[in-house]
C-alpha cells in the first residue's frame, strides 16, 4: 500500500496521455488503443473499489460502520 499513490499518479497519466493523443489525433488504431486504455483502468478502478468496499464489509463485523460511512467517509476510519 506504500506504492499506491505512484500507481495512481502513473496510471493518471497513461490515461491523460492516450485520452489526448486519441482526441489529437484521432485516427481510427489511436481511438481504437484510447478506448482499450479507457476501459481497462476503469475495470481497474471498479476491482479496486470493490475490495476496498469488501474490506470495509469485513471490518464492520469487527468495529461499527454503517453504509454511508464506507461509502462516503463520513466516519473516521479505524487503525490497523
């Protein structure tokens, strides 16, 4: 988890990055890579926010959280 911030940095990047040269240039193979690029971080994003949302699931049965705490952070988190 230390790595996690420059992971998402680099993985911000490669997107801007295909997401412009797509949008620039705008023939049919840099579309077609802009669209693979696109999807495969947002599979990313979605897998990583349901283990972090299982996590958090697994935690309550240990301390108090409630739906609208995992989800919009409302309460404090717990230390492990």
């Amino acid at each position: 988890m230390k790595n996690l911030p420059r992971i998402n940095l680099f993985l911000t990047s490669l997107f801007l990055i295909a997401t412009v040269v797509a949008a620039v240039t705008f023939t049919p193979a840099t579309r077609a890579a802009g669209v693979v690029v696109d999807l495969v971080l947002f599979s990313i994003g979605v897998a990583a926010f349901i283990w972090g949302y299982f996590s958090a699931v697994q935690r309550s049965r240990v301390s108090r959280r409630n739906l609208c705490g995992v989800v919009v952070f409302f309460e404090r988190s717990s230390r492990r």
